[in-house]
C-alpha cells in the first residue's frame, strides 16, 4: 500500500557538503606538504559530502520518487522541491502527471458476428505509486494491453447498431456517454490492480470493417427508405380520409364506392409518387 513520505528539506544538506567540500579543499591544501592527518581529513571530508549529496534530490511539479531501502519499499516522496533522504535508499522516478493514450484501430466482431473497426482515447494517470511500481512489470505497456482488452471486450458486448436487434437497448453507434461510461468503469476495473486511474475515455473511431462497408451502407439506406415510405403511406392515408369526410360532410359531391375507389386511388398516386403527378384532362366519365 502506498505511504506518503515527507523528508527534511535538502537546503540544510547542500549547504553541509558545500562546507565540507570547501573544508577539504582548505586541509589538502594545508597540509600537502608537511601534515599527512590534514590529507586524511580532507579526504574524509570529501567523501563524506559526496556521500551527502547522493542523498539530495530535486521534484519537479507532478512528479514523484519511490524509495527502497534494499529491497524494501519505504514511502513515496510527492511534494515539489529539493529534499534530502538516506543517501542508502534507492530511488525510483514516477510522473504523476495525466497522459493521453490513443488507442490503434481494432478490428473485431460485434455482439451480432459483424467486423467492425473502433479506437479509443484514454486519458490516465498513475494514482498509487507503489501498484504501479511494484505490483505489475512496466505500468505503461500494462496500460495499453488491458485497454486493448477492454475494448474489445466492449466491442463484443453490444451491437453496432439495432439493424440486426430490434430490442437492443445500447448499440455502440448510439450509445453515446453511456457506451463511454461502461468504458470507463470497465478500464477502471482493470487497471485498479496497477494503481492507474481513468479519468476519461472516449470512442475515437467506430465504423464497419471494409469488407462489409458497402452492403451495410446499402441496407442503411433501404432502411430509412422503408422508413420514409411508412411515413409517406400513413400521411397519405390520413389526407385521403380527411378529403373524402370534408367532400361527405360538406355536399360538395355524392361519390358512389368506384368514385371513391378512383379518387383514392389518384391520391394516394399523387401523394405517394417519387415524382410530381401529371395531370390529365378526361373530357370523358368514369363510365365511358
């Protein structure tokens, strides 16, 4: 689990090797010549703020280091700034900073067999240091492969759209933040084990594979066509039942049943027609 550490500034700690590093300048110096102890010193003293320095280290803003202490995980150092450890420990760089991932286009079958192609984009960021670092081997490629899994997953959990599923209640091309929330909660179960946390992901690419493209684009089409001519039909009916009781209603007319029949029949030719209706002049009856 991750411990938060908060060291001892490194200010206090540069300026103790700065002094020892001017101190055995001053003794090797001094005693080069005729004083061997003054050469020990300085020596010492040398070695001493090197010692001293390896223990400073500088934070950049969201960024972190892990500290172990041979081989055993001590804390995890989040603030910015020069800070001073155990020179023994060592130290681990972690950016905590958030990262896009874009995902590559995946081609894979939808809950109904079709290949489609879908991409993501993912927006993450390391939340818990030590899973990151230790639980899982390189936390970066473990993002991208669970992702990769993830959306396929998605991709076979539901249609691309209800052509084939009357009764699907989501399809991919529909569903919008819905289908992008299921993602997130299913990179979120994924990645929990890693200490990664999503802070977004979106679908950046949907469409049918290649080889398909064509037909489904055609039936598309068919269907909103049957769509549209429903809507036509009903009208028409609608302004044919609407004309026939205001003719009744208001004596315009007495129609008998083959009057009626032609008239309906003209209409709904008229209304119905892809082309506009031209008109013909019947100098004769219906009869003759």
């Amino acid at each position: 689990m991750e411990k938060v550490l908060k060291p001892m500034s490194g200010y206090l700690a540069l300026v103790i090797c700065l002094i020892l590093f001017v101190a055995a300048i001053y003794l090797f110096i001094t005693g080069v010549d005729n004083n061997i102890t003054f050469v020990i010193i300085s020596v010492l003293c040398f070695l001493v703020s090197c010692f001293f320095l390896k223990g400073l280290m500088i934070i950049q803003p969201n960024h972190s280091r892990v500290l172990n202490f041979f081989g055993k995980y001590v804390g995890t150092v989040k603030e910015n700034g020069m800070f001073f450890i155990n020179p023994l420990y060592s130290s681990q760089r972690m950016s905590l900073r958030s990262e896009n991932l874009q995902g590559q286009t995946l081609k894979v079958n939808d809950k109904m067999g079709n290949p489609i192609e879908i991409a993501v984009v993912i927006v993450w960021k390391v939340g818990d240091t030590y899973k990151a670092a230790f639980d899982v081997e390189r936390y970066s490629d473990f993002v991208k492969m669970q992702s990769e899994a993830a959306v396929r997953h998605l991709a076979m959990s539901f249609p691309y759209d209800n052509l084939e599923d009357d009764h699907a209640p989501i399809t991919l091309r529909e569903g919008g933040d819905k289908i992008n929330s299921i993602l997130e909660q299913e990179l979120t179960d994924r990645l929990s084990k890693a200490g990664i946390v999503i802070q977004e992901a979106r679908i950046s690419h949907l469409a049918y594979a290649s080889e398909i493209a064509g037909a489904m684009l055609q039936r598309q089409q068919a269907t909103a066509i049957v769509a549209a001519r429903t809507k036509i039909v009903e009208g028409a009916v609608g302004m044919v039942d609407l004309a026939l009781k205001k003719l009744s209603e208001e004596n315009i007319v007495e129609l008998d049943d083959e009057r009626k029949a032609a008239m309906v029949s003209n209409l709904m030719v008229v209304l119905c027609g892809e082309k506009a209706a031209t008109p013909i002049l019947n100098a004769g009856t219906l009869y003759n």
